[in-house]
C-alpha cells in the first residue's frame, strides 16, 4: 500500500477485524422525511432504513459464517448514517481542492482492502460490514472515498510519504482539516432522532439524554464536538 497512513486509515474506519450548523429546526429536518441534510442534499429517513436493513443482513450472514461484528450493537443507524454523510463530505472535499478520481483508481482501493481482508481470512463483504459497519452496497463509495483521500495525502505531501512519527501526524492533521471544511461548508445536521454530528470524530454519535443520570451504555462518555472547529 502507498503510504502508512492510508492504511491505518482504512484500519481505523473498518475497524477491529484488522477498519452542523444549517439553520433548520429538528422539527424541520423530520418533516422533510431527512435522517441528515448536507448542503442542498438530504439522506432521507428511507435510504438510511433500507441500508441499515442491508447491514443487519449482512451481519446474519457474517455471523453464520463465525464472522463476529466488532462495532457496537445498538447503534447501526448512527454507524450507517456516518457513512453515508462521510461520502458526501469527501465528495464536497474533492470538489473543493480539484480531485477527480476514476473507476480504476477506486477499484485498486477496494483491491487494497479487499487484500487486507484475505489476510484476515473473510471476504471483503465480511470485512467491511463486520469490521466497519459498512452495508456491502456501499462498497463502491468505499472505493472512492478512499481514492479522493489518496490524492489527497498526495496533494498535501507532494507526493512523498513522511517517514517521521511527526510527518504522519502533520499530514492527518492536514486531512482532517480539509475534511472539517468541507463538513462545515455543508452545514451537516442530522435529526436529533439519529443523534448528533461530533466534529471530534467525524460521526453520528447517540445525543445526550436529557435526564440528569441516564444509565443507558449509549449515551455518549464525553460531549460531541457539535460546532466545526476550523
């Protein structure tokens, strides 16, 4: 793989197997049918109640096969929208600095993944929705999310992968500020019902039980990052 830290990447976003401010009330963004809006588009409440039904199907099938799912249960709504809004920043972030990435460099990406997955004796189905929490179907806009951050690590290193623990961190700092400012260019929301966007993590996290003690294991440990902080 190119660089370290686009494999890490992919590791960390699928997981254990190794992977804001729109001026629209929640009352508005539930009438309108959207689990989340991101610029002038919306994932609709429909979309995300079909992917997340794909997940859980997956999921049977990994598990007849020994595959265990290593993200948290409960919460695969919050999962499968954070996918589906992190598409749509990257998409905005390609836009903004000038990528263009073709068929061909998304399927090596996926070729990519779809190696790290043998190593680990499942397929890339298996990999990405036990260990990322990815529906299969999406498997595509992995591909291409993956290409754009490639050339992005490429726009931002000049093409020279830093071999210094600091080098590394410079450069995914870099990229998580371009992926703030595209978020934020978007204005990402999602309705309260899903929970909330955090800047901290990039995703969709359970929001805050309004009761003074709430003893439910998803509520969120530490509070979302709710405003962009680029």
């Amino acid at each position: 793989m190119r660089k370290k830290i686009r494999a890490r990447s992919a590791m960390q976003l699928a997981a254990a197997v190794v992977v804001a401010g729109l001026a629209l009330s929640a009352c508005s963004t539930t009438k309108l049918g959207a689990a989340a809006i991101a610029g002038n588009n919306r994932i609709t409440t429909g979309n995300l109640t079909a992917q997340v039904a794909n997940l859980n199907a997956a999921y049977k099938t990994d598990q007849a096969k020994g595959v265990k799912p290593q993200r948290p249960t409960g919460q695969e709504s919050q999962q499968v929208l954070t996918w589906l809004l992190t598409f749509r920043i990257y998409d905005k972030l390609a836009a903004q600095r000038g990528i263009s990435v073709t068929n061909a460099q998304a399927q090596r990406q996926l070729d990519m993944l779809a190696s790290q997955a043998k190593q680990n004796k499942v397929n890339l189905a298996e990999f990405v929705s036990a260990g990322g929490a990815l529906p299969p179907d999406l498997v595509p806009q992995l591909g291409q999310y993956f290409a754009i951050l490639s050339v992005l690590e490429g726009q931002l290193d000049g093409g020279k992968a830093p071999t210094t623990q600091s080098g590394q961190a410079g450069l995914e700092n870099q990229v998580t500020h371009a992926q703030c400012l595209a978020a934020k260019s978007l204005s990402v929301q999602v309705n309260p019902q899903y929970g909330e966007f955090d800047y901290k993590t990039y995703s969709v996290v359970p929001a805050p039980s309004t009761l003074a003690a709430d003893p439910s294991p998803s509520a969120s440990a530490s509070p979302a990052v709710v405003h962009p902080p680029c």
